[in-house]
C-alpha cells in the first residue's frame, strides 16, 4: 500500500458474519494495525445500539479498520468522528468526480451518522478491547450505501444511498482508497495534538446540525437549542433555550427537519 492511506492490507471476504468479527479475531493473533476486512455480503453486521444492517451483497462497502494506536486508550472514542470526517470527505469527492458541480453535499449528523440531504448514507460501530498488561486495538466498523437500491421498510424513509442520490453507479475500491487517505490526514493532526484542536473547523464544516435547532433525547434531561459545533472532546456545543450553553457528550440527537424532527 501507498504511504498516504492508513490502510496496510486489506483482507476480502466474499460472505461473513461480520467483519469486526473477523478483525477481532485477526486482532488477537496478532494482525497489525491498518488491516482492513471487507465482505461482499455481512449476514451478522450491527450498527449502534444493536440494531441489524443487512444489504444486498455487493451493493454497499462493508468494511472494519483495525488500529492499533499509540495514544493513550480514553482518547481512542474519539476514532469514530474521525471516521465519520473521513467518509464524509471521500464521499463528497467521489460524487463530485461523477456529478462535477451538480454533486449532492454530504454531511455528518453528530456524532457520526454520514448523510446525503436528510437520509443516512453510513453507519459506524467502534469497538474497543484492552488487554491486562494495557494494550488495546480499535475496531472501527463502517457501512457505506454505495449502489444500494432498496432498504427494508422501516429503513426507506431514512437511508439513501450514493447511487439513489445522483442516479449512478460508484467504485466501491475507489471510494475504499479514498477514504484510507482522508483517514490518515485525520489520524495523523489527531495523533499530534492528542485532541480534535487542529480538526475541529474541518468537522464542523461538515457538520449538518451546526446552527441549526436540535433536540438530544438520552440524557437525564431532554434539550432543545441550536448546535454551535463541537469542542475538542468531539462534544456537541448546544445553545440552550434559556441561553446557556451545554457541552453534550452523548444521546440520540434530532436535527429539524430530519429523522422526523420538526
């Protein structure tokens, strides 16, 4: 592989259960960071809070990066956003390849949903194992909806994909190396500060919520405010109702006209 891609090697399942599965299980014999496991189909892939991602096979890149860092452990959360940074960026150069100017903006709903207008695109699943003797990997698991045409129901009226989004056809290898280099960009200014300081206008440039009102349900209490951006810690910035100004670290967020939020 290049020097600019994060990505070391890639390991190609034509079917599996599930490609953190198999990038654990490499993990634990030793594979070294920058291995990536792709699957044509993935019969078993989970996204947040358990739920189920199941596609049609070939239609949309399966993929799970392991890492191995050399910061410290409690900031490895911090990957997911910049695998959300990362996606969203080689999306939108991908598109704008195909569709030159008239290409859709592809944007992050915090922390890490990837959309193309009001409708998911990608979902990411980071997991993290530690050992006694404090070592640990990262397993960041991604689904991007590529050439996907049909979701199941209750999925249609928030998913989308790059080919229902412009009416093309898309390189998965392509947008693969792509997102191997903008991940590495990321990484690196990531691994230099030991914070998101450096890339924090980049994130929130691509961020769909900023100035716009959100309501984040999940915490103890339930607010509403508009989103400023994130601080270095990858929270979200919400102006309150009342004027104040919270620093929300998680909970399901819903932005004003989309997943239902009106």
């Amino acid at each position: 592989m290049a020097e600019d891609t994060i990505i070391r090697r890639i390991v190609r399942f034509d079917e599996t259960d599930s490609t953190n599965i198999r990038a654990a299980a490499a993990a634990e014999k030793g594979e070294p960071s920058g291995t990536l496991f792709t699957a044509q189909l993935q019969t078993a892939g989970k996204g947040r809070r358990g739920r189920s991602w199941v596609v049609k096979k070939g239609s949309a890149i399966t993929m799970s990066l392991l890492l191995r860092p050399a910061f410290a452990a409690e900031k490895a959360s911090q990957m997911t956003l910049l695998a959300a940074m990362a996606i969203a960026e080689s999306v939108q150069k991908i598109l704008r390849e195909q569709c030159g100017d008239s290409a859709p903006a592809c944007l992050i709903k915090w922390p890490n949903d990837v959309l193309i207008g009001d409708k998911k695109i990608c979902g990411i699943l980071t997991e993290m194992h530690s050992h006694p003797d404090g070592s640990y990997y990262v397993i960041i698991g991604m689904g991007i909806n590529v050439n996907t045409t049909e979701f199941a129901p209750e999925l249609a009226d928030r998913a989308t994909s790059l080919a229902l989004a412009t009416g093309k056809t898309f390189d998965r290898d392509r947008l693969t190396e792509l997102f191997g280099k903008s991940f590495l960009k990321f990484y690196k200014a990531y691994e230099q500060e030991g914070s998101l300081s450096d890339i924090i206008a980049d994130y929130d440039r691509m961020l769909v919520n900023r100035g716009r009102k959100v309501r984040i349900e999940g915490t103890q209490d339930k607010l509403t405010g508009t989103a400023l951006g994130i601080n270095e810690d990858g929270e979200l910035l919400v102006r309150t109702e009342d004027g104040s100004l919270r620093a929300v670290r998680s909970g399901e967020v819903s932005v004003r006209g989309i997943y239902g939020y009106v």
